[in-house]
C-alpha cells in the first residue's frame, strides 16, 4: 500500500476522516434533486435516473451481495420509484437478474449499463453476445471497459474499442466508455475521443479514488465539458464513509459536472432510505 493510502486508511480506521477543503467550492444550490430526476449522459442523448442502482456491492468471481438477494425484486421496486438506471457488470454475476426484472419492466423504459473484461476483439464480441443473452434484450445502452489502470489503455484495447464502436453503430449498443481505477488511466479517458461515458471514483473524503480530490474534479470538470457522460461512483467510499453519506450525498449533488451517480444498495429499505434523504439534502435549507 502506497503511504497515501495508507495515511487515509489509518485516520478512516481513527474516526477523524478530514473532507477535502475543495468541496467548499460547490456550494449546493437552491433546487432540489431528487433520485428519480431524468438527466442526459453527456452527449449520448441517453436519459437515465440521477440515482444508478448498484449492483455490485463486493462483487468479484461472478457475484455480489447484490447477486446473492432478490435483486430482481429491488430492482422493480426502485423502478415503481422512477430510478431507472440499472448498473452492472460481468464480474459481478447480476446479468440473470436484470433479466428476471425485465419480465416486468418494460426494456425501453430503463437504462442497463453493463462493463466487460475483454482484452481483445474476439472476447469483445463473444461478452456482447452472451451480455445480451444473459440479461435478455437485443441492445444495451452504455457498455464500459471495466477497470481501467493503464495509462496506455486506449492502445491496449484498440481492438475491443473498435468492436464497442461498430456495435454502437449498427445498434447493439448506443454508447460505450470505461470505468477508471487509476488516477493515469482516467487522464487518458478524459483525452480519449472514443469515451463517452466514464464511471469515475468521487468522495468528499478523496477516500478509494485516483487521486487527491481537487485534481480528480479538474478532469471531470473537462471530460464534462467535452460532451462525455460522468457517472460518479464510490460515492461512500466503499462503505468508508457510510457513516457520513449526508455529506457525501450533498457533497456529489453539488457537482454539476457529475450527470448521476451509482450506490450499491441491497434492500428496498436501502433504496428508500436515500429516495427520502437525496432531496433533503440537496439544498443549502
């Protein structure tokens, strides 16, 4: 573990978690969000929920917490709540659910996002056929590269890049991006054409993320105005900052540059749980 981490680990595990001073510069506004407000992702013209559903809660080997409950059930019952942004991945096992919850969600009315592991062109089309299988539907809306360390990943994976890009456009897909893990890799994001949607590590506490807080806004804050989509995730740092979601939650819904954002939630009382405390902390009354 780098001393940085180590240092963040060590006040975490103190009690004295100290926010970042450069959460001071976004002040909340004077309009409530809500979990269920519709919002764009960047320049795709894909409309989701501002609250993702997470699946993908120590998720690893084709499982999760999420997995391992009645995530078709949660799923509905967040639908019921206007939160249509379904998020998953390979890794975590979720795909079967989501096609159980489609059985009574009509596919055109939620957003599945779903992240692959492929390394080259040939896996990248077996995960599309086989995505599209498992979770039941003809297209997916965002499909990411998951997990992202290189700085060198748009070289790396040129391959299964271009495999995501003639899906999009024959219409198997309608946008794809990556999910960053390195402070390196989200640089090269951010420079990066070919993304459109990033999912981004982002806490008040700079808590699980690629970098110090303010340098990883300065590159979301470009991505943003670039056109690409910012999904923030990490949003409690892991379960870190649990104990503080009001000003994580205040803190993320500050961030104009940030379209929505993911929590891995585990039961419907979870789910409810941040329908009520999204509004009302949202505002600076």
């Amino acid at each position: 573990m780098k001393r940085r981490d180590f240092i963040r680990y060590t006040a975490l595990s103190a009690g004295a978690v100290t926010f970042s001073p450069y959460t001071k510069l976004f002040p909340p506004d004077d309009k409530k969000k809500y979990a269920s407000d519709v919002v764009t992702l960047g320049k795709t013209g894909i409309k989701a929920s501002r609250l993702a559903m997470g699946t993908g809660t120590h998720g690893y080997n084709h499982q999760s917490d999420q997995s391992r409950s009645d995530l078709p059930g949660l799923l509905r019952a967040a639908f019921d709540h206007g939160i249509n942004f379904w998020d998953s991945a390979d890794q975590y096992g979720t795909h079967p659910d989501l096609k159980e919850a489609l059985k009574s969600v009509p596919r055109e009315k939620v957003v599945i996002l779903t992240k692959t592991e492929a390394t080259t062109a040939d896996e990248m089309k077996s995960d599309l056929d086989r995505f599209r299988e498992e979770i039941g539907t003809d297209y997916i809306d965002v499909v990411l590269l998951h997990m992202m360390t290189s700085a060198d990943w748009p070289t790396e994976k040129q391959g299964t890049m271009e495999v995501l890009e003639r899906a999009r456009q024959e219409g198997t897909i309608r946008a794809h991006g990556v999910s960053c893990h390195t402070f390196e890799a989200l640089e090269a994001a951010s420079n990066s054409d070919w993304v459109q949607v990033d999912f981004a590590r982002i806490n008040p506490a700079g808590i699980i993320m690629d970098a110090e807080v303010n340098a990883v806004v300065k590159v979301l804050k470009k991505m943003h105005d670039d056109g690409k989509g910012v999904v923030g995730m990490k949003i409690f740092g892991a379960g870190r900052l649990v104990d503080r979601r009001d000003e994580c939650l205040r803190y993320v819904l500050s961030l104009d540059f940030v379209d929505a954002f993911t929590i891995g939630q585990r039961s419907q009382d979870e789910m409810l749980d941040l329908v009520k405390r999204i509004p009302a902390v949202s505002t600076s009354d």
